[in-house]
C-alpha cells in the first residue's frame, strides 16, 4: 500500500487527466467560456451531487444520470457559494464529459 502522499499525488493527476478531457470535448463555443478553475469546481460539485442524490446507491452496474439534474445542481451550488453564474445548458456539456471520462476510465 502506497503512502497517503503518493495516494494524493495521484489523484491530482487524475483529475488534471480529467478536466484536460472536459476541457478538449466541450463545443467549440464552450471552451472559452470555463475557466480551468470553474471546470475543477464543476468536477468537484458533480461527485458530490452523485453522493448527495444517492444515484450511486444501487445495487446494479446500470446507473440511469440525468445529467440535466447534474447541470441544474450544479449552478444552483455554484450561485450558493458565489462562485459564478452557470447556465444550465452550458454545464450539461461539462457533465456529459465528466460522466464519459468516469466511464472510460472504468472501461
């Protein structure tokens, strides 16, 4: 078992991996529209829809997302903590990314 550094180390390479992916796969009208840090905070908000919402909690390997609610979520945390103004629209594309990038990464 690797130390907790080595542990941390590693994720923060996954998840630069990860928001380098959302960032490449957005429409070309999006890539400029979230900052590096808005798509971190994204990343971020959307795990923890999935463990507040309790869509994780099932028993099955078939998880149904709707990523319109992962989008809604989102922008409404976001205005909560004043961290911007989200369109919903917009942030679907972030979490339909997310969720391909959890996926292959499964795969």
């Amino acid at each position: 078992m690797g130390s907790i550094d080595e542990e941390l180390r590693l994720d923060a390479e996954q998840d630069e991996r990860e928001q380098e992916y959302i960032s490449q796969h957005l429409p070309a009208e999006l890539k400029e529209t979230f900052s590096r840090d808005d798509i971190f905070y994204m990343m971020d908000t959307i795990v923890e829809y999935y463990y507040e919402s309790g869509v994780l909690d099932t028993d099955s390997d078939e998880v149904d997302v709707d990523l319109q609610q992962v989008a809604e979520y989102v922008c409404r945390r976001a205005a909560e903590d004043k961290v911007g103004h989200f369109l919903p629209d917009d942030v679907f594309f972030v979490a339909q990314a997310d969720l391909d990038f959890q996926e292959q990464e499964i795969s």
